[in-house]
C-alpha cells in the first residue's frame, strides 16, 4: 500500500468522513485522513496514484486542490497517522 499527500484549502464544510466518502468511489483508495492545515493522506493501492482523477472528484465537492504535483508528494509506506 501506498501514501499519496495533497492539500486542499482547509474547510470545516466538508469532514473528512465526507471527504473518505467521496473519495471511496476510486476503487483503489483504501484510507483517508485529513490534518488541520489541510493536507489529505490518501492510502492507495497499486503502482501509480490515480491524481488527476481524485482531483476532480474533490473539485466536484467543492474543494480547492492546492498542489497537484504526485511525483513530490508519494510516499511508500503503508501506515496513515493517527487521527
């Protein structure tokens, strides 16, 4: 499993249940945790994050990406920090 980070603006509009929720349609999303400042840790699996395409199911909920770049933000671990 793998670790994808990407900010969004922070919200207290959307929770991050909701967020999972809308994020679970990407059949290789397997976790997501939200911290303050924004940044989603995304577990995934397979090879590759699937960016561009979680980027629009965000936008499509109302939140603003602000770093699109997968290549500076995957990592390969398989643990989430804790919430």
């Amino acid at each position: 499993m793998n670790v994808y980070t990407l900010r969004v603006e922070p919200t207290d509009d959307l929770s991050v249940e909701q967020i999972r929720w809308e994020l679970f349609v990407h059949r290789e999303i397997r976790d997501v945790s939200r911290f303050v400042d924004g940044t989603l840790a995304i577990a995934y699996e397979g090879d590759e994050p699937k960016v561009a395409a979680w980027e629009q199911t965000l936008t499509s909920c109302g939140l603003a990406v602000l770093s699109p770049d997968a290549r500076d933000q995957r990592t390969d671990q398989a643990r989430l920090p804790t919430r």
